[in-house]
C-alpha cells in the first residue's frame, strides 16, 4: 500500500513538473514572438518616416496624406448585429435594416 501511495505521489510531482517545464517554454516562445513583432513593427515605423522625409522634398501633399494615415489609430470595424430574435446578421442589407428598425423605435419613443 506504501510502494501504490509513494509511486502516485511521484507520478504527480512529475505531472506538475511537466505542466511547468510547459508553461515556460509557452512563455518563452511568447516572448520570442512579440520581440519579432517588436522589430518588424520599429522597422515598419522606420521605413514610413523615410519616405515621409523623402516626399516632403518632391510630393508635399503625399507626405500629409502618410502622415494624416500614420497618425490614424487602427479602427475595427463592426461588421457583424444581432437582430431581435438574437441571430447574428453578417449581411450589410440585413444589418442596414436592423439599424433602421432599432433607430426608428428610438425615434419614436422619445415623441
């Protein structure tokens, strides 16, 4: 009954000892990845100022554009509405639809 007990114990500790070997190997490749991404992003900025530089000497209105689209932060964009029913519409008609429908009853309960 000893040698089942020390046996299970044993099994456990190696479980646990597995589970965090797995852990930081996870967070080590996390890591690895959002340095690559770090560097690929410094890069990115990098190479837009560039040619922000090099068009503020020959094509003044493209650098303000670039700047005007650089200094933009990412918007997502909402493509998906749940109906009343509770069913995702994908579909831009559908979901111009439920936009009027749930605009419409707004309108009206405030008059």
């Amino acid at each position: 009954m000893q040698n089942c007990n020390r046996r299970n114990e044993e099994s456990k500790r190696k479980v646990v000892k597995k589970r965090k070997n797995e852990e930081q190997e996870y967070h080590h490749k996390r890591k690895k990845a959002h340095k690559i991404i770090r560097n690929k992003k410094k890069l990115y900025n990098k190479n837009v100022i560039e040619s922000i530089e090099e068009d503020q000497k020959y094509n003044t209105r493209k650098m303000y554009q670039t700047i005007k689209q650089f200094k933009k932060a990412y918007q997502y964009k909402f493509n998906m509405i749940r109906n009343e029913k509770g069913e995702m519409a994908m579909n831009t008609k559908e979901r111009a639809e439920i936009s009027k429908e749930y605009f419409d009853k707004l309108l009206k309960t405030r008059k």
